[in-house]
C-alpha cells in the first residue's frame, strides 16, 4: 500500500478502526471519516460533505486510491414493530451511506490517470445478513443485501475504467456494534448460539476483517471485482445438526 491514499468511513470504531490501522501500518496514507473521533467529521447521509471530503483528499495528496466504506449502524425487528423512521434511518446510513461515498469515490476515481491498469478499488462492508434472512434482520438485511447488489452493479459499470468495486460480508465481528447488540436484556443465549453457528466456534475479530479489506485494496487483487466475499468462519457454509459428535469429532 505504500504510496497509495484511502479514505476509511467508520474509522473511529470497530472493522473501520482496525482497517485504518492496518492500512498505515502497510504504508497507505489513511484518512478517516465518521460522525467525530476521527480525521475528519463526514455523516455518510450528508452527500455535500461526502463531495467536500473526497476534494479535500485529492487537493491535500493528488488522488484517491482506495475506498473501504464500513459506516454503518445496527438495526431491525419484525416489521410490524418497525417505526417508520427508525426503517429510515438504518436504510439511509447502511444502504443511501453507501451509494452516496461510492457515487463520489467513482467521480473522483475516473478523473486520475490509471496506475498499472488501476484507477482504484472501492469495498463495501455489507454482511451475510446481506447474503440471507436471520429471524428480526428486516431493515439492516434489506440495507445490506442492498450493499451487495449495489456492489455488484458498480463493478459491471466501472470495471472497464480500472475501477474495482467489491464487498465483504462479515460474520459476527466483536466489536462495539455488535457488544451493543449482545449486552441486550436476555441476548446471552442468543450470542452463544450465533457464535455456535460460526464453524469456527468463535467470533470474528476486526483485525481480521481488515486483513481481507487491506488484500481487495491491493494490486494482489487486482482480478477481483464484483464479489461479495464472505469472511465469516463459516457461518454461510451450512449447518451443524450433532451429526459430528455422534462421529466423535468436536
Ligand atoms: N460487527 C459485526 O458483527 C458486523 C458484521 C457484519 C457487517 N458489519 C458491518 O461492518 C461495518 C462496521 O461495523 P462495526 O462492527 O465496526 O461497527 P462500529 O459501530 O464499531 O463502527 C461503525 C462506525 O460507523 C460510524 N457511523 C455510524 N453512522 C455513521 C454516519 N451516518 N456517518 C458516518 N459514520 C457513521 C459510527 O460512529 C462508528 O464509529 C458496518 O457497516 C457493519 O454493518 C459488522
């Protein structure tokens, strides 16, 4: 990543936090947006800070290399217990957030000059509650399922221009959104199941999430585009039904 200039949404917490972290220590240039707590102060709702922010980038280093877009919130219930606006607000952060940092990454991204065949690389934290329903998901899963068509369509649109636009789909991360989650009256139970049902038999750390952003951000993936990449210890692979200790494994 040495020499190359990222723009991390989410940057003061969790995957985004870990991802910034990761990408300087590789040599990037990093500049971190959230809603404070970061380098600069950028709602991803606010499409004319998103602008200013990305023209800011490009005067201060020349060019905008590599987006990972990990803004997000928590959301959901059953949809006859979903507020309106509380619909709103988990589809304009995690799904319109998205759109809006991806339609001004691109703009910028198509002005640059192409470095060995690249103009840059764009990665979307969606989730496999993108991928799949899970019981009370509604508007976070129609949000991130959202991040993953959207992905795709953006890589058929811009992979002519050198510009590669993917997503990763995280299992259950540890991090403060998912802590809020599972310190929830009565989630014990809930969080022991989730993590059973990775086939690792534990969450996923945001280190690991970032290793995977640093490796689609770089020229190492320079074939890839228009995945949604699950990174999730397993969870997506299937089920477990006891079979395995009926065979005497683990
Ligand atoms: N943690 C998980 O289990 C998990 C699993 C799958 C996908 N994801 C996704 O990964 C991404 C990062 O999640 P995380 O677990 O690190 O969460 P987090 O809560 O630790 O970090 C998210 C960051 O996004 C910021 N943010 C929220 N709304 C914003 C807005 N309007 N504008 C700018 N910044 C805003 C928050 O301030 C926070 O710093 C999210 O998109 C999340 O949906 C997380």
């Amino acid at each position: 990543m040495d020499g190359k200039v990222a723009v991390v949404t989410g940057a003061a917490s969790g995957i985004g936090h870990a991802t910034a972290d990761r990408f300087r220590a590789e040599g990037a240039t990093v500049i971190g947006w959230d809603l404070e707590g970061s380098d600069a102060a950028v709602d991803v709702r606010d499409e004319a800070a998103i602008e200013a922010g990305f023209a800011a980038v490009v005067a201060a280093h020349g060019r905008l290399d590599a987006v990972v877009h990990a803004a997000g919130v928590a959301g959901g219930g059953p949809v006859h217990l979903v507020p309106g606006d509380e619909w709103s607000r988990v589809i304009d952060i995690n799904l319109t957030g998205t759109f809006l940092v991806g339609k001004h990454a691109v703009t910028v991204m198509l002005r640059q000059d192409a470095v060995d065949g690249e103009r840059g690389s764009i990665v979307n934290l969606a989730s496999v509650e993108g991928l799949a329903g899970t019981e009370g998901g509604s508007s976070y899963n129609a949000a991130k399922g959202g991040v993953v068509i959207l992905t795709k369509n953006m890589a058929i649109d811009y992979g002519r221009s050198g510009i590669r636009v993917n997503a990763i789909c995280p299992g259950f991360i540890d991090t403060p959104m998912l802590r809020s989650v599972f310190t929830m009256d009565g989630m014990e139970p809930i969080k022991r199941d989730i993590t059973a049902a990775h086939q690792l038999g534990r969450l996923g750390r945001a280190e690991e999430i970032a290793a995977v952003a640093l490796f689609l951000c770089s020229s190492d993936a320079s074939f890839v585009t228009g995945v949604a990449l699950p990174v999730d210890g397993g969870y997506t692979a299937g089920h477990r039904h006891g079979v395995s200790e009926l065979m005497g494994l683990a």
